[in-house]
C-alpha cells in the first residue's frame, strides 16, 4: 500500500510512501561482529593481563586453517588468563558471544589429580569505565578441550553497552604451564526467530535420541521443512507412579522477555498407552528464584505416530535472566504406572514480525565529518570521545621536544552560545603511562589521567566563545590546574577551524577562525624536573570530543552536538601523525578510530539532503524512490543507515544526487 500526499516544493515538504512487499525472513537487527584471528591478529585484541601471561599470534593450527592467538602462563606465579577485546556494541541489541578455544594437552591441570580440569571459564562484558558483568560457563574439562571448542555466551539482561570483552579462564595452582589458543570470537545479533537447539548434541540436556528427528519449520514466515543435521531429538519418559519427573536443561542465562513466543516439537510415540500424560515447560526464575509456569500439553490419541508444534507465550512470564528451562512430564490417568515415551525437537523462541512503515523524513542540517553528541539524559558532565586508533598509542603525541607542532581541528553546526551555554568541543593529550589501560576509550580521560593537556572551544554563560588551553601534572582524579583564559564576546559561532601551534617548547599560539586569538608561553617543561616524563612519554594518548558542560544544570544542552569536520595533527619528528575529513563510509576509512560511545561518537556521511525514518532495525529493507507515482521506481541511493538510540528505528541517508527529479518525492521500503 502506498500513502500519496500532494506537495508543492522539496524545501516545503515531502511525501512518503510506505510499499511494505515481498515476505518477511529470517532477519537480524543488526549484523554479526566478528574478531577473526585466522589470517592476522584482529587489532580489536589486547592482553587484559595478568603480569606473567604472554600472547603471541600464530600464523597456523587456527580453527579455520589459518592462525590463532596462543597464551602461555606458568600456571604457580600467574594462573589467569585475560584475554581483551575493544568492542562496541549495544547490548540489548545482540543474543550471544561466542569463542573458539583450544587447550594444549600437555597443560597442567587443577585440584586433586586434576579434578579441577583447566579451571572455570567466564565472560566479562565492560563498558567504557571497565564496569565487570560476567557471564559465567564454569570448569574446563580435557580432554574435550584439546580440541578446538566454541564457548557460547548468552547475554544477559540489564544490557549495557559494551567497550570490551574480556574472557577469563581461573584457576588455583596448576600442576604445569598452561597453554590456550583462541581462534574467532563472534558477537550475534538477536535473530528472529531463534532456534535456541535442535537437540543435535548434548549442551542443551541428554545426549540425544538420532532415531527420531522433526523436520524444522520457521514459525515467523513458515518457511520449511528444514532438515537439522545432525539429526536427534530428546527422549522423554512417564514411567513413575505418582510423580513429575524434572528435565532440566539450557546452556547460559536467557532473557525470555526479548520473545513473545517459545515453542517446541512434540512426537509421542507409538507404543505408548492409552493413559499417555503430558509435559510442561517453566522457566527458572532470575538467579535460581523458583519457576516459573509457562504452558502445559496433555497429549491424546491424535499426537501418537507424528510430531506436533506447540508454542508458548514467552515475554509474559516476565523472566529476564532464565538460568535453565524446565521440561516436567505429568502423569496420566494411570498416575504414570504405563510407561510413555515420548520426544522433544527444536526448541526455538520467536516474534511476530511486523511489516514496517516509514515514519519521517528531515531535511540534513549537519555537515559531512564525525558527530559529536552529548547524551540526552540529566549528566551535566557528560563527555563523548573520539579516540586514536588501537595501536597508536606507541607515538608521542606531545609536542616537548617534537616542534614545530600543530593540532587543529575544524567544526561545524555548533550550537549558539545563547542555545547552549558552556557546551565544548575539545581535544586532549594524556600520558599513556598515567592512565589506566581501561580508560583508553573512557569517555573522562581528563579526570582520570594525571598528565594531560586540553584545549577547549566553549560557548560564554552570556553569549560570545571562550577558548582556553589547560595542563596538570601528577593530579590524577582532578580537573586540569593550569589555565590559559582567552573570552572572545564578540565572535558568535565556534563554527571554523580551531589551531594550537608550537613554535618550541614554550611559545605557542592559538588560531581561530577569525584570526590569531592569542600567543601563550608555558613554563621551560622540559627542563624543569617537577616535569621530567610527564609531558615527555615513549606513549601517550589523543582524544577529540564533547563536553555537555550543562553549567546552569537545566537541561538545555541534553542531546547537543556539532560535526569535526576534520583534524590535523603534526610535528618535526614524526611527520603527519593523523589528516583525515572522514569520507566514510564509516569512522575507519583512512585509521582505524575508536569511540568512546558508538552512540553519540558516529559518522556523518557528506552530500545527504534528508534523512528516513523507518520503525524497524531488521536488516534487508531497502529504500526506492520516484517523482511520479505514474512512474518507475528506482533506488533512492540508501548506502549508509544506522540505529538510532531507542535501537527500535533506522536512519537512513537520502543523497542529494538521488532525489527524484522535480518537486515531488515518494518512497518505499521493499525487500
């Protein structure tokens, strides 16, 4: 169906048409992350410690035929595995973690003759402070795991954001050296719908029953049968008088509440009795808490022979962190004196998928680069950042000893002094040996390093632009100590490039884009020892972002932004460090950046009139476009979308190049 509105002029307004066509499959809100270590090591990866464990990329026996990323430990000194990632990603919107891992068999073990296998085994998602959610799998077994073996990690709810990843394998004093080697480690997106198991192995329960085996259908579009391999089934019996036999079974902790709907197959067999029974299925309660009931089936003459599909609602019984379900068989009339046999196949949880609708269209405001955002919530101090990229780290950012120096940066669609008084952007420069590793893509760097520099572009408290340049040393948790104060009342906008230059290692000077703002001279720190190595490191870290500063506390800077429309950053000794006007698509076109948040930190691509709304996050929609509804239809040149932050719609960038011609628009959704 489409929605037709007569228009007058693109500047004025636009229709939107919704043609909703084709049938709706498997989809997923998002696309898998995946760390692959199989022909290079990943760079999203770094050693999470301890002192004493070593990792080392191995160009071959990964588990794909191509490499992996071996740890060693002593196993008496060190007995801990950290092995990092930066990653970031939302959590409400993924499913599960997985990893690929191997132990050497040549590994010592733990507890008495080994008893404690390779020690316990546990996820930790971290946000960008390092916050420690774990996800727990327990005790590592040989000799399973002197193969390569895939560890699933189901994500639990309340979701955070996600910066890093860190597995952990513990265990007490080891018998020898351990060795791991970790293969791909992938981040899944919520599909719809979810076979949770086939019952094809054992991790889900019981070693299943290959004889019987029910054919998979989709319950979301219907499509099917699918043939599961390997082929099996869970064999269930009512054979005690009297009683309800507890068949647990689950493998991680699930958010049943993310699914309206749960369901199974059923295939009571021939031999049973005329008595037959029934099962039920529960949930167990968040951190073990009970059960609760979620459906029962009393099975009849009519299941015997052939498999039936029930389904479950899901998200009304309200458990957020299911440990494990429960699968009760009930007794018969005969109070379960006739044995009943009878199977269970593909369990799966789903969602009735609506077919979206475009909701709005906004003509773009915002200039090509990099949008730095504040959050939208009551944080007055709320800081986003965009970070060097992984590995950068090894250069000195400084300019001690490095000039001449340049830092420049230019931005656009600054909001006036009067919109949003004391809202920043700025960049710093942080020792790297006087901040935590954790805090590398922390959205409060400043606070937390003690040697830093900062420059700052800030709206007046009563109109105007202030511009300033601050320093501390060895003051780390505290704002910076040393300011240099230049207030500019009359200059309207902040919108231009913004340049500290350093002539040696005194004198610099700050250009704006009106002009030279001021000249400023630092005290002799590279002669002076109250600041040997502070400004001097082998390492040091660089940041560009946005201070919501809400100095009035009144909300009026809540969901502020500007676009960095590019950077420069250049000395006498290493040349240009970092040139780039991020041409996209992405933040990674020219260096692997990092973000602070993939939320208020995004890529704003060049050349976009409007931007669509759609209330969906499946993937497989695309956008067309026409100026006569009489008229073909053709792309509307939809390259670059994204979540927003309710991660419920997409938007989506309509190019100016592809508007329809004339004064009249309408657009579809197809898939």
């Amino acid at each position: 169906m489409r929605k037709k509105t007569n228009i007058q002029s693109w500047l004025q307004s636009l229709t939107i048409a919704a043609t909703l066509a084709g049938t709706a499959g498997f989809c997923q809100a998002q696309t898998s992350i995946t760390l692959s270590n199989d022909s290079s090591e990943s760079p999203a990866f770094y050693d999470g410690g301890p002192t004493g464990a070593t990792y080392t990329w191995q160009s071959t026996g990964g588990p794909n035929g191509g490499g992996c990323i071996q740890g060693v430990i002593d196993g008496v000194t060190t007995t801990e595995f950290d092995p990092s990632f930066n990653v970031s990603f939302n959590g409400a919107q993924y499913l599960q973690v997985t990893i690929q891992l191997m132990v050497d068999p040549s590994s010592g073990t733990t507890g008495t003759l080994g008893s404690g296998g390779y020690g316990n085994l546990q996820l930790a998602l971290r946000d960008a402070n390092y916050s420690w959610n774990s996800i727990w799998h327990g005790t590592i077994y040989p000799p399973a795991a002197n193969g390569w073996v895939t560890y699933t990690f189901t994500l639990p709810n309340p979701y955070i954001t996600a910066a890093h990843l860190q597995f952990q394998l513990q265990g007490g004093t080891y018998s020898g050296p351990v060795t791991i080697y970790i293969g791909n480690v992938v981040v899944s997106p919520i599909p719809n719908p979810w076979l949770a198991t086939a019952f094809t192995d054992s991790s889900w329960g019981p070693t299943p029953d290959t004889t019987e085996d029910a054919p998979y259908y989709n319950p979301v579009t219907g499509a099917g049968p699918t043939s599961i391999t390997p082929a099996g089934s869970w064999e269930l019996q009512i054979s005690d008088p009297g009683s309800y036999s507890w068949n647990q079974f689950g493998n991680g902790t699930i958010d049943t509440t993310r699914y309206q709907w749960v369901g199974f197959d059923v295939f009571l067999d021939g031999s049973s009795g005329s008595t037959y029974g029934g099962v039920q299925l529960l949930f167990f309660n968040n951190g073990w808490s009970g059960q609760t009931w979620v459906g029962s089936i009393t099975f009849n003459a009519s299941m015997v022979g052939k498999w039936t599909h029930f389904n479950f609602p899901s998200s009304a019984s309200g458990v957020t962190a299911c440990p494990q379900l429960v699968l009760q068989t009930t007794p018969g009339s005969d109070g379960g004196t006739d044995t009943t046999t009878f199977h269970i196949d593909n369990l799966v949880f789903w969602n009735n998928e609506t077919k979206p609708k475009i909701l709005s269209m906004k003509a773009n405001n915002q200039a090509g680069g990099v949008r730095m955002a504040a959050d939208g919530a009551g944080d007055q101090y709320n800081r986003n950042q965009l970070v060097i990229p992984s590995g950068s780290n090894v250069l000195n950012h400084f300019w001690i000893n490095q000039t001449p120096a340049t830092y420049s940066m230019t931005i656009t669609n600054f909001p006036a002094p009067a919109a949003a008084p004391g809202f920043e952007g700025h960049f710093y420069i942080a020792n790297e040996s006087s901040v935590p590793g954790f805090y590398e893509t922390s959205g409060s760097p400043d606070w937390n390093a003690a040697d830093l520099v900062v420059f700052r572009v800030q709206n007046g408290t009563n109109g105007g632009i202030v511009s300033t340049f601050e320093w501390k040393t060895n003051s780390p948790n505290s704002n910076p100590t040393n300011v240099i104060y230049c207030a500019l009342p009359n200059v309207t906008s902040a919108n231009g490039t913004w340049t500290v230059n350093f002539s040696d290692n005194i004198h610099g000077s700050i250009i704006g884009p009106m002009g030279v703002v001021t000249n400023f001279t630092l005290p002799n720190i590279s002669n002076d020892p109250n600041y040997t190595g502070n400004f001097t490191p082998a390492e040091s870290l660089m940041y560009w972002g946005v201070f919501k500063n809400d100095v009035l506390n009144n909300g009026d800077n809540n969901g502020a932004s500007f676009v960095l429309s590019s950077l420069l950053v250049t000395n006498a000794i290493n040349g240009v460090l970092y040139n780039d006007n991020f041409p996209g698509i992405g933040l990674t076109a020219n260096y692997p950046w990092r973000t602070s948040s993939n939320i208020y930190i995004q890529w704003q691509p060049y050349g976009i009139a409007y931007w669509l709304m759609w209330n969906t996050t499946q993937s497989g929609w695309s956008v067309l476009s026409t100026g006569n509804l009489k008229g073909s239809w053709s792309s509307a040149g939809v390259s670059y979308s994204y979540a927003d932050a309710t991660g419920t719609n997409t938007l989506g960038a309509i190019p100016a190049a592809s508007l329809p011609a004339g004064n009249a628009g309408f657009f579809e959704l197809m898939k």
